[in-house]
C-alpha cells in the first residue's frame, strides 16, 4: 500500500466515524 492509498483511506474512515458521532448527537440533523 503506497502513501496516497493510505491517506485516502484515513479519510474514508475519519469521515464515516465523524458522520456516525455526529448522527448519534444530532439525529435530527440527517432527518
């Protein structure tokens, strides 16, 4: 796995664990 495949795949996974977080706090928000 080279260095940009990494990166975006720390991405990917930040956004889904910030997205499920937010979801949790804020339901209403995604309603």
């Amino acid at each position: 796995m080279n260095t940009i495949t990494a990166v975006i795949g720390l991405i990917i996974v930040v956004a889904l664990v910030a997205y499920l977080i937010i979801s949790l706090i804020d339901p209403e928000r995604f309603a």
